[in-house]
C-alpha cells in the first residue's frame, strides 16, 4: 500500500499535531461567501461564517470544500489499514470508520469518507478533511491497540495516517 500512497504524492513529514489553521488550503473558499449559501451537492449551508447542515430551500449557489474535493478526487486524508487482523475483522474496523464519519460529520459537514478501497496490503480510506482521517486513526488505535503514524505533507496540506496490527 505504500507505493499507491507514494504516487498519490504523499511524502512523510512525521507530526506531532495537526497544521496550524492559518495555513493556506487549496478547497478552503478564497472568498467571503453571501450568507446562505447552499452547496448544490451535499446540501450543506453556509451560514456565520462555517459550513452546518440546514434546511434551506432559496440561497445562493456554491460548491462546499468537500464536494469540491469529491469532484476533484482529492482527498485531504488518507488511512492505511494493513495486517491480518485488519482482514480478520474487516466489518468492524469499517463499522468504527463509518461511525467515526457520522460522528464528525453531524457538527462538521466537510469531514466525510471518500473511498475505501481494497488492495494486496489492506485498504486504503480517503477523506476530504484531515482531521477526519487523523480521528480515524485513533479510534482504531484506541479499539484494537496496534501501531499508529501520522505523516503530514505541509506542502499538498495532506495527511497519511497508517495504522497496522
């Protein structure tokens, strides 16, 4: 699984923490959004200044970050899951993961899971934020013990997260 996350232009930076916020994000909005903006493809409003899940049927029209990632087949996070007890117990990591989304994802509508996919090593989990991916990765590591990295690359604002056991 490595190579894949390689050619996805993931370099290992080891952290401790998560970027600062002020660092510039690519599908972070270059602009002031009007109030009530709707997002046409997850329907997630924006309203004081942050994305939330409302109920909204007249606003104006604007990709979210998220969606806008989805679209592009960008993820922001990715997480490794590899060894054999990730085969031996493949439905219950994928229940953690998907439980952890909808968690995040009730107060935080741009944290979602983009794909899992499967491969000789494990799986692969992208997500269109970072810190979903990071929350993942310890809630797995909390659950099952195992071994948990974290590898941020500044300069692409992406997260590898591997967890193995």
């Amino acid at each position: 699984m490595e190579t894949n996350l390689h050619n996805a232009g993931i370099k290992s930076a080891c952290l401790d923490a998560l970027p600062d916020k002020a660092m510039r994000d690519t599908y972070k909005v270059k602009r002031k959004l009007p109030e009530l903006t709707l997002c046409p493809g997850c329907r997630a409003v924006f309203k004081d200044g942050s994305w939330q899940w409302q109920e909204l049927s007249v606003a104006y029209e604007a990709l979210c970050p998220a969606c806008h990632r989805q679209h592009d087949n960008s993820p922001a996070g990715f997480v490794a899951l590899s060894g054999d007890f990730v085969a031996a117990h493949e439905a219950v990591i994928f229940g953690i993961v998907l439980d952890q989304e909808e968690r995040e994802k009730v107060e935080y509508p741009l944290r979602r899971v983009m794909d899992i996919e499967k491969s000789k090593e494990g799986f692969l989990v992208t997500t269109t934020d970072v810190q979903l991916a990071r929350d993942i990765g310890e809630a797995l590591r909390q659950a099952f013990n195992g071994e948990l990295d974290l590898n941020y690359n500044q300069q692409a604002k992406r997260l590898l997260v591997d967890w193995r056991r």
